[in-house]
C-alpha cells in the first residue's frame, strides 16, 4: 500500500500546487511529482492535469478522492485497532442515529462493557449514510439507523419501531394546536410521509426541522407543538415546556441494525448484537 502516494495525493487535491505540497510535507518537489506519477501508473489513470494555473484533478482523480481519504482512514483504523488489541482481547466500533444518542447508545456501550470487560469499545452517533458507508469499508462494525439502504454486502435487519408523540406548550387537543408555532418533523423520509398521511393540515408551517433534538430545543426556548420522541416527553414535562397532545396520532418510525456479512460470524459483534436486541426488546425505546 503506497501511503506517501495517498498522503500526498490528498494534500495536492486541497493544494493544487505541486509546489505547495511539497512545502506542507517537508519533501521536494520532484519527490511529489515522483509519488504522484507512481501512483497514476499503479491505477492505471491520470489523476491531475498540469499546467500554468497549477495541478488540477481530472475526473478520474476527484473520483479517486472518496476511495483514497476511505484508504486512509482504514489504514489510521487498523493501527489504532492493532494498538488496541495489545491491551484487550478484541475492539468492537458501534454507532447511532443521533436520535438515539441519549438513551439507546449509553444503554448499549454500558452493558457491552460489563458484558465484555476485555473488549475495548468505541462508540458515536452518525447519520444513516455515514454508517453504511463505514460499514462497507470496515470502519464500523454495527450501526442502528433509521435509513437502509440495501446492498449485498450488508445485512440489515428490523429492531424495533421507535414512537415520535406530538407535544405541545399551549395545547391538550389536536384541535388547540396553534398552526403558526407548529414545528414540523422532518426527521425521516418515513416520518414525513406518515405525517402527511395522518395530518395532512400541519403540512406546510413556517417551520420544520430535520432533528428531533432541534424541535426539542425550540420547544424548550420558544414553546410551540411539535412530533419528538416519546423518551423525551419527560424532560418536556419536567422543564414545563411541552406536555402530550392527547388525541393526536402516534408515529412509529421503524429503527434497522446493520452489519457487513463477513462480521456475522464475530463473536465480540454476535454478543454485542444478542445485547442490543435485548435492550430493544425491553420496550424503553419503542415497539419490538
């Protein structure tokens, strides 16, 4: 693996200057130039056009660019992870939506490290395409997401369907609402779709957000309804900021695992799954 080839690939894509590059790495230009040329001919590509105006990538090298931070980044990974594995018996690297950062996921790294004391864990929340995208290069080992998107080399599976409620600061019937402080949930494609359904005249308010944790904080600041998650309606009610919107409709938004194929037959990602499977079926943070 020629990684003073991506290094300096990297670096001359931000650059654009052979010149420059070769300033920022401490090495000579025709050292950059010779790195370059290397790794065109290993690929078989050329990656940027020379000329006057400085290095420009071609479309083969802005396309080359994805594939060349992901080398990188696994590289940096598999270090980190091999450094690791000195210490403890084996790594486990587990995400979230970020919707579920502040009661799945610590229930989660909790119980895996009581469960595998000799694991060392690394844990963070994400978006859906981050985490499939991580998952096909062996960034990630298991992710929960709101989004699939299926491909071969993955497998997801179903883990529960996670309840969003309608709050609000002034009402206790739908009927109450005030549509002009109504902030609309647009969390997911899923969501918006079962709230266009289910009420289709809270369609269009002045506002709407792409994150619970936002309409919570709108809420909190400025008062007004809006569909959050239904472990948040406690902290809602405790602050005084919003309470339950009685005969309104539930929204259950369905929540996926994922795993690549060739990481099913892990133990340390067989046992953390059988836990999270475990704390889903428990009801505290939706339907099973």
């Amino acid at each position: 693996m020629n990684l003073d080839g991506i290094e300096t690939f990297l670096d001359l894509i931000e650059s654009r200057s052979f010149h420059l590059t070769a300033e920022r790495l401490g090495i000579t230009q025709s050292t950059v130039s010779s790195r370059i040329k290397t790794l065109e001919a290993t690929l078989g590509s050329t990656l940027f056009a020379r000329g006057r105006a400085g290095a420009s990538p071609t479309a083969a090298g802005r396309r080359f660019e994805e594939h060349a931070r992901s080398i990188k980044a696994s590289w940096g990974l598999a270090r980190q992870e091999l450094g690791a594995l000195d210490r403890h018996e084996g790594s486990l690297r587990i995400a979230s939506t970020v919707s579920l950062s502040e009661n799945l996921l610590p229930d989660w790294m909790d119980r895996i490290m009581h469960d595998m004391p000799r694991v060392a864990l690394h844990a963070e929340a994400d978006y859906s395409p981050q985490m499939i995208n991580d998952i096909l290069f062996g960034n990630l080992d298991i992710g929960v997401m709101y989004a699939p998107r299926f491909l071969p080399e993955i497998q997801f599976e179903l883990l529960m369907k996670q309840r969003f409620v309608l709050v609000s600061s002034t009402a206790r019937k739908l009927k109450d609402v005030d549509l002009p402080t109504y902030v609309r949930a647009g969390y997911t494609p899923s969501l918006e779709k079962s709230h266009s359904e289910l009420l289709p005249d809270f369609s269009r308010p002045r506002l709407s957000v792409g994150l619970d944790l936002l309409a919570i904080s709108h809420l909190k600041r400025n008062g007004g309804s809006a569909f959050v998650p239904e472990h948040a309606v406690a902290g809602l009610r405790t602050g005084g900021a919003a309470n339950i919107v009685s005969d309104a409709p539930t929204i259950e938004q369905p929540v996926y695992f994922a795993i690549h194929i060739k990481r099913r037959s892990s133990v340390v990602v067989r046992k953390a799954v059988t836990t999270l499977k475990e704390l889903a079926a428990s009801g505290l943070y939706g339907s099973g």
